[in-house]
C-alpha cells in the first residue's frame, strides 16, 4: 500500500454565493464537504487509480469525525488517522457565482499536544512496515516541532521506504536536509526554498541541499523535474480551464503510482500532469475527471533538455 | 418550564479575519462555536435567567450533533430536539478586524421529510403538557409547510399555554392569523407583514390580523407594545455599543420571562429591553452581559402613551 500523512486534515466546504460583498449577508446556494487536507486528496486520486491507500495523520472534534464518516465511504482508502483532543480544521472556499473568484478562509489547525505527538510517530512506524511508498503533505498543525518531517523522512528511509515531501517554508527546508527522495515544490516555494526564481537552477540547488529528486510544479507550464537519472520538462498541450485548487496534489498521486509502478522519470512526470490537469478539469480536489485524463496522457510532451529560464 | 421551538436550528461559528477582501486567502485568527438559531439563543438567556427551558426543533448530521453537543454543557437547557436525516445549517460570521464589520455567511437548511415534520408534531404536542409558555421561533427549513406555525399555535391555543410567535414573511402572516399571544417582529417585519412604516399604527394592524399582542423591536429606539391592556414604549437610557446579533432574541426571553412570573407589561417590557442592551453589550446571541443587565434595569422609560412617529 502507498501511505500519505497529512498532520493538518481539514473538513473542506465549498460554498456558491450569488456575490460576496464584505459587510452584507449572504444566502449561501449550494454547500459541497469533503476530507481536506493534501495527503487525503493524494489519497482519493490514488485510490481512484486502483491504488490501496491507508491515510494518517490528525483528526479530531466534531469535524474530525465528519472528516473520516466522508473517508469511510471512499473505496480503497485506509483510514489509519490518529485521535486528538483538538477539533480538525475547517477550510471554506466561497464561490462567487458572478465573477467565479473564489474566496479562500482557512481555519489554523488544533493545538497537538506532545503525548499526540508520540502517539503518531509511533502509529506512523508501525506503518512503514507495508508501505511501498510514503507521501509526507501539507501544513503543519500547532504544537508539531517544526524539523517533524525530517524525523518522518529519517524513518521511512531506516525502513527502506521511499519517501515524497511536499511542503513549504521551514518543514521544508527542515525535510530537505534529512534527504527525501522526492521533494515536490510549486514556483513560489522552491523559490522560497533556495533564493532563486530560475526553476531549473532552483532545483539544483534543492538537491544540493539533500533532496534525491525535485519536481517543481510551474502551473500551467506543466513540471520540471531534476533527478539522478536525468532533467525533464513535461508540458501539457494546451491550458485546462477550471478550479486549479488540488492540481498539485493530484501531481503527487501520479509521482506516487509512477514510482511503486516503477515507471521511468517520463512516465512519471506523464501520469504526473495528466491527474493533474484533469483535476483543474474536475468540481474539487481530490477527485480528477477521467475522459481529460485518458486524452491527455497521449499528448503530453516530455523533453530532457529543459530550458533554464 | 418555558418551551422554545427552533425548527431550522443552526452551528453558529464566528470567525476573526485581518480584513476581508473578495478573491483572497484568509488566515482566520479565532473560531467560536455555538448552539444557533434564534429559539437557542432564547433558551440559552432564559436558563442564564433561571429559568427552567425545553428546546426543541430539528437537529441532523454531524453539524447536529455538535449543536446537541454543546447544549448538553449548558445547565438548565433541556434537549428534546427531534432528529433528522439531513445536516443543521452553519452559519458563519466573519468579523474584520480592521473595520469591525461583519458579513454573513448562511448555508441554507436541511430538507425536512413529511415523515420527520409529523415526528416533531407528535414530540411538540407531548411537550406542550409541562409548558408555561412557549416560543415559535426563526425560519422554516425546507419542506415544512409555509402556515407550520399557524398550527403549531393552534394546538398551543388549545392545550391552553401561551404562545409567543417570532418570525417573518409568509409564516408570520399565516402564524397571526391563528391569534398567537404575542408577536415580536422588528419593524422590517412589521412593515411587511402591514404595509405601513409607523410602528403604532401597524402593530393595531397586526392585532386586527389576529395577535393578541404586538411588541415590535425598533433596534436602538427601544420597543413598542401594543397590547389589550394599553400601549407602551420602552426606551434604554442610551445606545449600547456593541454586536446587536441574538438582540432580538433576547428581548423574547425578557417578554417571556416576565410572562410566566406575571409581571405588568411596563415590567415585562423593561425586562426585554435591559436583557436586549446587555446583549448588544456581550461577545455574542444567546449570552448577555449581567452588569449591564443589572445597572438597566433600573433606568429604562416606559411610557404609556407612545408617539404615533
């Protein structure tokens, strides 16, 4: 099985409003819920993919539990989430019905107490033993050390179980010196990450700093990847119009399946951008629209001389 | 005990944002969470009064049962609310920091069964045996028929406890016309219900419609009463500055309270007022802030021959 952790679980709502304006009251018209939180989407697509899939992480609360009654439903997924005392984050997207912008609030996460703490890493060790592969995602809630993915990645590798990192700021550069074998920033935090907005020279430097292999997601200018084995600039054929949240993590789940399918870095980085557009295709994160999935997959191009600017 | 009936209860949640922009991402600094919906609100003053009080309503999902939840930690509420398949609505204040504004956001609520409406007929009917008084509170959730209230009074009329009727539109007009005890709309509502913008004169319309009595909330202008015992208008000494959200509510808990103890209409009517400013005064509906409460009470004017303005 592929395990993802997401320490920062959200019960994610959409809400279409027919115009936000601060200081008015608003009918809200339509309300969509589902587990949120990166690794739970990495999570959904995979098992969407024929993966099994076993999630931990954090859960809590009132929301925490709304949060695995929804994981409980979805086939493929195991839901190996830890209890606190603390209530599970909400996010809500406010849709705006006239212009289409999206309004983003976003509550902070529950405060995890340090016997919580241990309880994870000591649940999360337990797991490494069936893990193909172990996706690291997302945020981290408060009360987590700040170097926590680092320790996380140090024990997946002594359990020789290749590990993905995605994640910003400090756990970042925290979780890149304990060396993952995959770290998959967008633009802004690698350039965060390193100093530098030249993606290709950004990703070097990531390397330099422990990473095995880098994925930069660009947007809709597709992935840059810089590995081992290589340099890949994969682009999609033309730019998918839709809700770009949860394009990134549908990335990681092609990462993912491309890895324990033992795929090469090109067809990785294929099935990469091809979830990945057909999740700016689909209603919500998470979830990916299949007809733009299968079509893409043959159109993607996938060069190995990027261009450095 | 007092009886309130919520039938579209609510999770109230209220969050703190920097300042909201349309079309951004917000970090909410702080989340509360509470029982909503104005016959909890009403409850929740009662019982902080001393009153004995009874909720009931619908309560669904997962959103349900944090509501039964937190009312479980709220001594001298009793919970007879009736369940439903479907989720209580959230709603959701987003207070500016910056600006103090606030703007609202309303999910709509649950689709109520004919099955569930017949359940809570039968619950409501069986409550009304032990009850001094009961209150009618709020909006209609989808699926309960428009004249609900109009027989809900009815069958309070004939169990011979007084009924008190708080709500707007098509439901108020079709709830006076059973002759409920009282009507508390705000002036907007009476407007509505009437046709005509001068209180004195459209609350003797209201009468003529069927209440028994009118008292209509007129915000900081206090209240106007216009019952067969004389007319009346309380005014507070001066604005209370604060969040007028859950005011109204309060003011309900004053007339009903003063009901059940027999107070003179002047009393009851300084009751709700001292009780509607220290709500104004407090962080949120359903609480109030007692020396507020206290230092009011004895200040408010009551006259019995009110302006026709």
């Amino acid at each position: 099985m592929i395990l993802t952790v997401t320490l920062n679980t959200a019960l994610d709502l959409t809400y279409r409003v027919r115009s936000l304006r601060p200081h008015a009251s608003h009918r809200v018209s339509a309300v969509a819920e589902r587990p949120g939180g990166k690794g739970l989407n990495v999570a959904r697509v995979l098992a969407a993919l024929g993966h099994e899939v076993t999630v931990t992480g954090f859960a809590g609360g009132g929301t925490g539990r709304e949060v695995r009654e929804q994981l409980a439903g979805v086939p493929g997924v195991v839901d190996a989430l830890v209890p606190i005392a603390g209530a599970t984050r909400r996010t809500i997207a406010v849709v705006d019905e006239g212009t289409g912008d999206t309004t983003q609030l976003n509550e902070p996460g529950p405060q995890v107490a340090p016997a919580e703490w241990a309880a994870f890493r000591e649940a999360y060790e337990g797991l490494l033993g069936p893990a193909a592969a172990v996706a690291l995602c997302g945020s981290l809630p408060p009360g987590v050390p700040v170097g926590a993915y680092a320790g996380l990645i140090r024990a997946a590798r002594s359990a020789g179980v290749p590990v993905l990192l995605d994640t910003s700021g400090e756990p970042l550069r925290r979780g890149v010196a304990a060396r993952p074998d995959i770290v998959k920033p967008n633009a802004e935090e690698l350039a965060e990450l390193t100093g530098s907005h030249e993606p290709l020279r950004a990703a070097r430097d990531a390397c330099r700093r422990g990473a095995h292999a880098v994925v930069a997601s660009l947007g809709p200018q597709g992935l840059l990847a810089h590995t081992p084995e290589g340099n890949w600039r994969a682009t999609p054929p033309a730019a998918v119009h839709g809700n770009p949240t949860g394009a990134g993590d549908s990335a990681v789940a092609g990462l993912l399946s491309g890895l324990v399918e033992h795929l090469t870095w090109p067809d990785r980085l294929t099935h990469a951008i091809a979830l990945s557009a057909a999740t700016v295709a689909a209603p919500a994160a998470g979830e990916f629209d299949r007809p733009t999935y299968d079509r893409l997959r043959t159109q993607i191009k996938v060069t190995n001389k990027p261009a450095t600017t």
